[in-house]
C-alpha cells in the first residue's frame, strides 16, 4: 500500500511537470510523423496480466508488422535483447530519433502507473517472448510490477543483454528495499538527463 500511494503521488507530480514538454513532444511527433501520437504496446505485467505500455510514436504506423515480415530484421531484434539500436532500426522516424535519445517517447507511462498497471521503480516492461529468457524464473519476475525506471535501466549505456539482464532484475524482485529503489533514483537521474546514444 506504501509503494503505491508513493506511486501515484510521485506520478502525478511528474505528470504536472513534465506536461509541457509532453505536449510539445506530442504535437512535434503530429507534425513530422501523422497520427497516432501515442502508441500501446502490449506487455506482460503483475501477475502476467497483459497491459498497454504508453509511449509516445516513435515509429512508423506499420512497424510491428514489418518486424514480423523481415526476418533479418526479427532476427537483429531477438538476439539484441528484444530491441533495436536506436540508430540503425529502420521503422524509427525522424522526430521519433529525437525523442527516444531524450527519453521523452516514455513520459506517457506516467499514465501507466496511475493507472496501477506500472510502477516508478521495478523491472522494465517486457514482451511475452521475453520470458523464455527466464525460464522457471519467469513468475518470480512476474511478482514486481514493472517500473519506468529500475535496477538495469539505472545502468545507462552499460546495460547488459540477457541473460545477465535476467539474473539483474530478478535480484531487485527478491531485495526490494527502500533504500535500494533511491539507490536506483540517483543512479537514474544522469542516466536520462545524459539520454541514449544512437548505437
């Protein structure tokens, strides 16, 4: 009950704050890329209950599919840990670019966790394909509900792939604490204000 009223009270003052600049992201991705401005993507949760990850479009509208018809592409995608470079993913827009190497595109998530489908703080969001990469371990991830920020994205640019990624964000399931989820904030803050490279 404690996390989440942190949650909600945390989220919604940076929802307030950070409303500027969401718009202003927003009516920049309306201009360069056309609509839909924001975008769902499906992803296992608390207890695998399905949810709409929030994010601002970054891609174009066909992306999902073209992953599924270009099987390089697919294969880059699996074996890079379920993502892309942010430089060289070919379904990224221009304006998109931008605003993934700012973080901005995941502001909306905000509305995630007052949602009580996110956290601030947990293991990142992932896809149902992903949890073959925990193995009989995947229900223990699933016992944390996923955060905008965490153990591994705390990390930045030293983020390692699974299955390394794994051991990390189930070592934050099992030793959640207080003092550790403000370990992660601090860690945080360069990490976004310096953003993402392209590579």
């Amino acid at each position: 009950m404690a996390r989440r009223i942190i949650d909600i009270a945390g989220a919604a003052v940076l929802f307030v704050l950070l409303l500027p600049l969401l718009l202003i992201s927003a009516f920049a991705v309306w201009i360069g890329a056309g609509r839909p401005v924001f975008f769902r993507h499906e992803r296992v949760g608390w207890r695998g209950r399905r949810f709409g990850c929030l994010k601002l479009r970054t891609m174009a509208v066909d992306a999902e599919v073209r992953l599924e018809r270009e099987p390089a592409l697919k294969h880059t995608y699996v074996t890079n840990g379920y993502k892309l470079p942010n430089g060289s993913d070919p379904r990224v827009t221009t304006v998109g670019r931008v605003l993934r190497r700012m973080h901005v595109d995941e502001i909306p998530q905000l509305i995630n966790v007052l949602e009580g489908s996110m956290s601030l703080i947990g293991p990142r969001p992932i896809v149902q394909a992903e949890l073959l990469q925990y193995g009989d371990r995947a229900d223990e991830l699933l016992l944390a509900k996923p955060g905008i920020i965490g153990e591994w994205t705390s990390r930045g640019q030293n983020r390692p792939d699974y299955p390394e990624r794994a051991s990390i964000e189930l070592d934050y399931v099992r030793n959640r604490s207080v003092r550790r989820d403000l370990a992660i904030v601090l860690r945080s803050i360069p990490v976004v204000l310096r953003g993402q490279d392209d590579e």
